[in-house]
C-alpha cells in the first residue's frame, strides 16, 4: 500500500511491517498505526509514521547512540501488552525534537518507544523521573557515535 | 471526583494493594508515602504533561532538518 510519510514524500509500504500502537504516544492517543522508515544513512535517525496521517511522523533515534549507558527494566504490564517472549524481539528508540541545528536537538530519554518487532506492538513507556533519563537530552554527541 | 479528609500519618487505600500515606504537612507541601505493588507504576502528573508536551513539539519539525543532515 501507498501512504504519504512527513518528510519523505509517498512510500509504498508492506503491510505486514505496520506498528501498532494501542495506547498512541502520550498526547497522541488517536494515532496507532505507526512504519518505520529509514531517514538517512549517516546518521541514526529514523521516522516513526502514521500509515493512516501523513503529518503525524516522530523522528526517532536509537537512544544507545546517545547515551551508552541508558538501560531500563520492563515491567510485568509492559512485557505483557506488548507480547514480549524474547529480549532479542525488543528494540527500543527515542523521539527527536529536532530544532534548527542538530546541536540544539533534544532526544526523550524518559519515555522510550519500545517496540517487539516480532508481534509488531509498541508502546511509549515513562520511565522513573530520574536525572538518569531526562526529558530533552542533547544530542551533540551524534557525529561521534554515528559512525 | 471522592473527597476525603485526612491527617498526618493518616491514610487510604486504593484497592487491594495501593496505600496512600499523609507523612507530613508542611505549609502548602504534602508528603505523601505511596505504597503500591511494583507492577503499578506511580508519576508526578507534570511529568506526563511535560511528556504529552515534549512529543507534540517534536511533531512540528519541519523538512528543514533534512537539509541540516545533508550538509554534515
């Protein structure tokens, strides 16, 4: 099928790759039906987008990029509603606010999407406010760790 | 909304499982002790606010960006 993405024009997709996302991401509930599509191959980047409303889509990047050490438990909800057997099913990434300069950028640490790409749920988790998982983490570390 | 009226030391019970404790008052501050059982997941509102907030302003990126990635 054909959906019209944000950033990257028309994009035929294949259904079976679509996300679901029950709950939406927070402030976003109506909005369930996500793709991930590649942004670029330089760096990290990659956009989290509607398959049903072409001006929802989230830059999202892979936390670890960012932030070596950032790990998290799931918790006995979370692994259940997203059908979660395997470890190895699970990616997680972080939503980008993307400002003019990737040096003024922020990435989400506190609420990670997780995602089982086995079963195809997802889910924006809120982790712990924790000075460990801040809300706008900068993301002046990019160049370094893109490679 | 259930309003109820509670001292220090005080405390409710929601459900089973979650207890909610008065610990102290101070002027305006409360200090509540919440007692709940792991799976329960327990956050000041604001941080969902700030949440909900943060991902909306991350919707208004514009393509602009793109360009920002080419030029690197």
């Amino acid at each position: 099928m054909k959906i019209a993405t944000k950033f990257l024009g028309e994009i035929e997709i294949v259904e079976k790759d679509i996300l679901t996302f029950e709950h939406g991401l927070l402030g976003l509930e109506e909005h369930k039906k996500f793709i991930l599509l590649p942004i670029s191959e330089e760096h990290p980047l990659v956009l989290l987008q509607s398959v049903e409303n072409g001006e929802i889509g989230f830059v999202v990047a892979y936390p670890f990029a960012f932030k070596k050490d950032y790990t998290f438990d799931l918790s006995e909800e979370d692994l259940e509603q997203l059908q979660i057997e395997n470890e190895e099913d699970v990616l997680t990434y972080a939503v980008v606010t993307m400002k003019e300069t990737l040096q003024d950028s922020t990435i989400n640490l506190l609420a990670p999407l997780v995602i089982n790409m086995e079963k195809k749920y997802g889910k924006q988790i809120v982790l712990q406010d924790s000075k460990a998982f801040p809300l706008r983490f900068p993301m002046q570390t990019l160049e370094g760790s893109a490679k | 909304m259930l309003v109820l009226s509670r001292k220090k030391d005080e405390s409710i019970m929601v459900g089973d499982h979650i207890e909610i404790k008065i610990l102290a008052v101070e002027g305006e501050q409360i200090k509540l002790g919440i007692v709940a059982p792991k799976t329960v997941k327990v956050h000041r509102s604001e941080v969902f606010e700030a949440i909900q907030a943060q991902n909306k302003e991350a919707l208004s990126t514009s393509p602009i960006f793109l360009e920002q990635l080419k030029k690197k």
